[in-house]
C-alpha cells in the first residue's frame, strides 16, 4: 500500500459529485494514516467524463471503467452508477484486488448482493475491504442518537418510526429518468430511499428487522419517455411517447425488530412539499430520540427520569467538538451540511483500510437491507406478513 489511497471513481452525476466533493475535501478535514488521491473517473459520455473530471477535481478520466480496475496505480474503486452495474464492477474490482465503495442500495437483487457479500468475505482474508455507502449514518447527530441507544439512555426500545419523504416526481411530465425504470435502478422509492431508512434504524437501534407487513403504490403509471429511454420504444421515435414506470412509487410498511421493538416505514417520492425529509423516531422505557434531516445539526431528545415538572423535549445542538466527527470542523453552533456526511464516509473507510479492518457498514450489512428490500416486496405481492431472511446462512 502506498502513502496514498488512489482512488477510481465509476460514474459521475449527483452521487458522483457528492463522493468528489469527500474525496476532495477529507484529506483537509481530518489527519489521516493515507491520503485520498483523486486519480481518475470513469463515465460513459467522453464530453461528460472529460468535463466532469476537470469540475469534480480528478486527475485523468476515461469511458472504460474496466481500465481503471486494470490499473496499478488505483487502489479503491468507488462505484456511483445505477444500481443495474454495481455486482459486475463490484465483483471485478475485488476480484483485482481492489478495495471498493459501493452506493446503496448495494444491488438491484438479492442474488446479486449475496454474490457481492460472498466476494467481499473472500476479498477480506486478503486484506481488501469493501464498504457499502448509507451516508446518513456519518451525519453527527444520527452517530450521537445510536451512542445514546447503545448507552441505555433511553432504555428498552418499544418503538420505531421512520419516514424518508420526497416529492421530485409529483408532476405527471416528470420523465421516465432511470430511477423509475426496474431494470435499471431494482426498485423505486423502497430502494432508493428506503433502503437509507432501513438502514439507519437498524443502525441506531442494533435490533434487525425480523418480519414486514407491506404496501407499494405506482400512482403514475407511465411518463414521457427520456431520450435514453426512448431508445427502448419504437412508438415513442418522436420523442412524444409514453413509457411504464415499473417501481413502486411509495412503500410502507410495518414491522417487528429482532429485539423485540416494533416499526413502521414510509418511504415516498410524492409527499408533496417534502424535499428530503428523513425523520426517525425511537421510543423506549427511559425516554425518546428523534432525528430530522432537514435539521441535520439538532437531535431530540425526551428524557423520562428528570422530574415531571422538567420533562419535555430538549434539543441538543450537535456542534460540539465531542459530538462524533465535529472536531474536524468548526466550532460550536456552527454546523455543517449534506456534503459532510460523506466526507465522513471516506474518512471512516480510509481509517478502516489502513488499520485492515472491516469498515461498515460491509457488504454484508448491506446484503441484510437487501434482504429486507426483497422481503416487502414480496409481502406487498402477497399482501401477507413476511419473515426476513437473514444475510448469515
Ligand atoms: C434520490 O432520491 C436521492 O438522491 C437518493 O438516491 C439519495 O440516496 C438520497 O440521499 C437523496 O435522494
């Protein structure tokens, strides 16, 4: 291993820039055992990639991101394409001997994700890690709500509510882009946003999600084709046409926690009014915790044992340099933004690949929120309770 960790990134639109604008900034933000180099993006368009790598700040780029893993000069490949590509380039670069970091959700199936779990296993007897990308755990405020859980500050976990709301596809002439297209990007609002969700309480409570009962809904059934989905349909050659939206455009669902806590989950991209509004709640015999992205520094907080004429909710404000990751930023009151939780993400995986240790969550980890993804699938099919397999078999 070098002084340096070289990274290739795979794609570069919204998760793209947002892995840059990490691999940019963490080696200014925190001290590191290796510094992140920027050494080349890959992408499909040679105007695109070409552009992208000089905004982004990347050394070289390329339309083949086969090259990038044939390199010996990249040690970590950072996959931020639709979800339809993530098991090919994953299993390739580990199977190289690359390091890599994967966007969530991390398959589009979970045949897929058990594949890129098993290939990850291997790759780790070697030394090669493999991290899957729920940045929202790096947000401060959620990494201070699991510390809380796991301290018994809010004692036995009763209850667990999640929603994770968005409202970019209201308007019917949305087109059909690739994250409504099941080919592509696997699901729809579960995947995409869900997963995040999924991921998030399992994080912060340590109990798995043991069994669902769920629903899915395609308000919109069809919406005018995109140039690229156009492609796929002839009656659509003059750029007029309609096309299936083939995922769900909202899912819910509830849920049973494996240490005995119960949930529900609503992930949907027609909460009108809503941009990115993840919220979580958990309930326990001591008190509660409550986070809300859209404000990102504060985290709620109920605290039961304090006298009757003193409870209520109380907000902390998560700036403090002993709160998680803020030391490396400003000082108290401050706050810091969206961009940063991924930031936090490359400074997690490159601490972890330097000690060679596990970064999480692993693929594994990740394999399990796939588990979950299939499993409301099917029950919203079968309109029945359904058990969630888990990743250890
Ligand atoms: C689109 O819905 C999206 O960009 C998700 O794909 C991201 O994971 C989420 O952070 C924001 O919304």
């Amino acid at each position: 291993m070098s002084e340096q960790l070289r990274v290739g990134m795979v794609g570069y639109a919204f998760m793209g820039a947002a892995h840059s604008t990490a691999w940019r900034t963490v080696n200014h933000a925190f001290d590191l055992p290796l510094s992140a180099r920027m050494t080349a993006v890959s992408g499909r368009s040679p105007e695109g990639v070409a552009a992208a790598a000089a905004k982004l700040g990347w050394d070289e780029h390329t339309t083949d991101w086969r090259s990038l893993i044939e390199r010996d000069d990249i040690d970590l490949i950072d996959i931020c394409t639709p979800g339809d590509t993530h098991a090919e380039i994953a299993l390739a670069a580990l199977a190289a001997g690359k390091h890599v970091l994967c966007e969530k959700p991390l398959a589009n199936t979970v045949a897929e994700a058990r594949e890129m779990a098993d290939a990850a296993a291997q790759a780790a007897t070697s030394g090669v890690w493999a991290m899957c990308g729920f940045n929202y755990r790096r947000v401060p405020a959620v990494a201070l709500m699991r510390q809380m859980v796991a301290g018994g500050r809010i004692g036995t976990i009763r209850h667990v509510r999640a929603q994770y709301l968005q409202d970019w596809i209201v308007d019917p002439s949305f087109p059909l882009v690739w994250r409504l297209r099941k080919e592509l990007a696997g699901s729809g609002a579960l995947g995409d946003i869900g997963a995040h969700i999924i991921d998030m309480t399992q994080f912060v409570t340590g109990q798995s999600i043991a069994s669902v009962s769920a629903l899915t809904e395609t308000f919109i059934k069809q919406r005018p084709l995109t140039a690229e989905s156009a492609g796929l349909s002839a009656a659509a050659a003059d750029g007029s046409g309609l096309g299936d939206v083939t995922v769900d455009d909202a899912a819910l669902f509830l849920a049973r926690l494996d240490g005995g806590a119960v949930a529900t989950y609503e992930a949907t991209r027609f909460a009108t009014g809503r941009k990115n509004a993840l919220r979580v709640e958990v309930n326990g015999s001591l008190g509660s915790l409550a986070f809300d992205f859209e404000r990102q520094n504060e985290l709620e907080f109920y605290d039961a044992a304090l006298p009757s004429a003193e409870q209520g909710f109380s907000r902390i404000l998560v700036t403090e340099a002993d709160h998680p990751y803020i030391a490396a930023w400003w000082p108290p009151g401050h706050g810091i933004g969206y961009e940063h939780t991924f930031t936090h993400e490359v400074r997690d995986l490159i601490e972890a690949i330097a000690a060679g240790q596990q970064p999480t969550p692993s693929f594994a980890d990740a394999l399990q929120v796939q588990l979950v993804l299939d499993a409301v699938s099917r029950s919203a099919e079968s309109a029945q309770w359904t058990t969630v397999e888990s990743a250890l078999q």
